[in-house]
C-alpha cells in the first residue's frame, strides 16, 4: 500500500472514532485498531491525535464548495468583505447548530491554549494556508481601489486579530444562558462586521457598499467552516 493510501485509511478510521467517541473519548490507539494498523505505524504518519483531528478539519474545508469558490474569487474589496462576513457568521452560529459539534470544536480550540496549545498551532496554521494569502491579496487590492488605508504591519495580523474577536465574541454565546447579552443575532452580525473591517481599515464608504451586498438574499452561503 503507498503511503497516500495508508494516510487515507488512516484518516478515515480516526474519521469514524472521532464521530462515535468524540475527541476526548478517542485516543491514537483506537484510531490504530481501526484502521488494523500499529500504533507505531500511525505515528508515521500523524505525530499525534490533535494533528489528525485537525487534517480531518483542512480536508472538510477543502471539500466545501462555498469555501473554494469564494478563495478561487479575484483578490477585491468584495472578496474582503465575503471573508469577514463568512467568518463572522460561523462563529456566531455556532452555538445555534443542531448537533453541536462546532460547539465542541471551539471548546476544543479553548482548551488548547489553555494546555500544550499543540491543537491550535496546528490549526492555526491550517487556516492561514487556506485562507491567509487571498486576505492579504484582497486588502492589498483594497488599498489600491482607496478601499482602504495601507497596513504599516504585517497584513496578515489583521486576519488574526478579527478572528479572535469574533472566536470570543462566540464563547460568550456557547453556555445554555449566554454570558453577554448582545442582542438580536442579525444586528451582531453587522455590528461585528462593521467593527472588524473599519479595523482592518476599510472606509466607510466601501463598507457601506460592499457588506451591503455581501448582506443581500442569497449571499450568505459561504462559511469558514475552518475559523474554529
């Protein structure tokens, strides 16, 4: 067996733990049986659990077609402005999904940083490989349309600095009675919107505009599924 096709067994097995056990009930050992492999040999491949549950993570993204249409987009204001809104509409979501799995992922990222953080470097890296070069294109592209301000840092901070904004603003909402009160879902999602893109630096004439559209019916079907 080639080492692509033993790395697919391999996930499709911990696809199948993860899905019946959950994260915490899974371990490589299991992952191991399933896949009538070593321990060893899975080691190999994956140096630990948190690297395989956040390779499940990339390929659920890669194969969501909302999410490659929108990154195979012309580098613009708009695809700025998509991006942000994805974003922000996960996470505020996520405590709204019917099987609470995005929950979990999030609890999961949280509990990360607060451990080895192991699980959200890798992550982390995941997301700036898919996501990270369209959003420094589409902000260069911004400034150059006068969209926006020039970023005197490094441009990819910005990404960064929305999506843990909007990561906490969706802790808030994860217990059975929210810590914060922000009021209604829809107003939240523009007021995070608007907040976020004028700190990234658009003006409010492009915001206007474009989060306007982004805002129209049908425009909505784009997630970031990953941003967890």
């Amino acid at each position: 067996m080639t080492s692509d096709l033993r790395r697919q067994l391999i996930l499709g097995a911990a696809k199948r733990c993860f899905a019946r056990h959950g994260y915490t009930g899974t371990t490589t050992k299991s992952v191991a049986a399933a896949a009538a492999i070593s321990e060893a040999l899975l080691f190999k491949h994956f140096p630990s659990k948190a690297a395989l549950y956040a390779e499940i993570l990339s390929e659920e993204c890669e194969a969501d077609p909302a999410l490659t249409e929108l990154l195979e987009r012309e580098p613009s204001t708009a695809t700025l402005v998509e991006l942000i809104r994805g974003m922000v509409e996960h996470f505020i979501q996520i405590a709204n999904g019917p099987d609470q799995e995005e929950a979990q992922r999030l609890r999961l990222m949280v509990t990360s940083h607060l451990d080895d953080g192991e699980f959200a470097r890798l992550l982390y890296a995941k997301i700036e490989h898919l996501i990270g070069a369209v959003f420094v294109a589409s902000l260069e592209r911004a400034v150059a349309a006068g969209d926006a301000r020039p970023c005197a840092t490094d441009p990819l901070n910005l990404f960064w600095f929305a999506h843990h904004v909007v990561m906490t603003a969706a802790l808030t909402r994860l217990p059975a009675a929210p810590c914060l009160a922000y009021g209604n879902a829809d107003d939240l999602e523009r007021q995070l919107c608007e907040f976020l893109l004028r700190g990234i630096g658009l003006n409010d004439a492009a915001i206007a505009s474009h989060l306007g559209r982004a805002s129209a019916p049908g425009a909505g079907a784009t997630t970031i599924a990953e941003s967890a």
